[in-house]
C-alpha cells in the first residue's frame, strides 16, 4: 500500500531580508514558504517600506518554495499599497509554480496595470506581468 503524506505548506520558515542598497528601489528577497502562518512578517516589511514611497519595491521570490492564498494576498496588497503611494511593484525570479498561480488568478494582469499616478509598471526580467484581471 502507498500512503501519500501531504506536506505541511509552513514546513518551511518564512525568511525575508531586504537589500537597501537603493534606497529608490529596496528588494526584499523571500526565502521558505509565504502562508497563512508565516505571511505577517512579510506585509509588515511590505508597509514599512512603502511608507518610505520608494520609486519601485522589489519583491524576489528566487527562494520561495510555497505559497498559499494568504501570501499571494501580500502580493496584491503590496500592488494595492503601491497604487496608493505612486510606487511600482515588481516580482523577480518568480518560480514557475508562482507564476502559472499569478495567471490563473489574475494576478498578472493587475501587476501589469498601469499606476494611478499615470506612471506605467514595466516588469522586471523573470518577472511575471503579462495578461489582463479584472480588480
């Protein structure tokens, strides 16, 4: 007999660290699994950053290994948040499993949507931002 064992989407912890290198355009890179149980820190880092209205907020999901709806909805607040305060949101090294989610929920197309400032978003290579959603 095979038993398939599920596994726990937080078995991974949520590590995110932040490049300030430009201060125009911080990056915080998100290593483990973004979910209902670890998202928190990250929104907060989203909020204190976009407090600052950098130009664009990178979010690099090179290391991501797991993300559920919770975490998929850090990303449309952080686009949310960004529309609000004039900055650009831009995903890079998304993994393939991140992108076929960003498209079949519509993500995508909201990423990609110009900003209310009249400034539009370009997509960073490897970054998914392609297609139409309605808000």
């Amino acid at each position: 007999m095979v038993v398939l064992q599920r596994r726990k989407p937080e078995a991974n912890p949520l590590s995110i660290s932040v490049d300030r290198s430009n201060p125009a355009t911080p990056v915080i890179r998100v290593d483990g699994d973004l979910a209902f149980a670890t998202a928190a820190p990250l929104r907060t880092e989203v909020d204190r950053l976009l407090a600052a209205s950098p130009g664009t907020l990178v979010l690099d999901f090179a290391d991501l290994l797991f993300i559920d709806s919770t975490g998929l909805s850090v990303i449309v607040h952080a686009w949310r948040e960004g529309q609000q305060g004039g900055t650009a949101i831009e995903l890079r090294d998304t993994p393939r499993f991140l992108d076929t989610i960003l498209d079949m929920t519509g993500v995508t197309g909201l990423l990609a949507r110009p900003h209310l400032n009249g400034r539009a978003e370009r997509p960073a290579p490897g970054a998914a931002a392609s297609g139409s959603a309605s808000a």
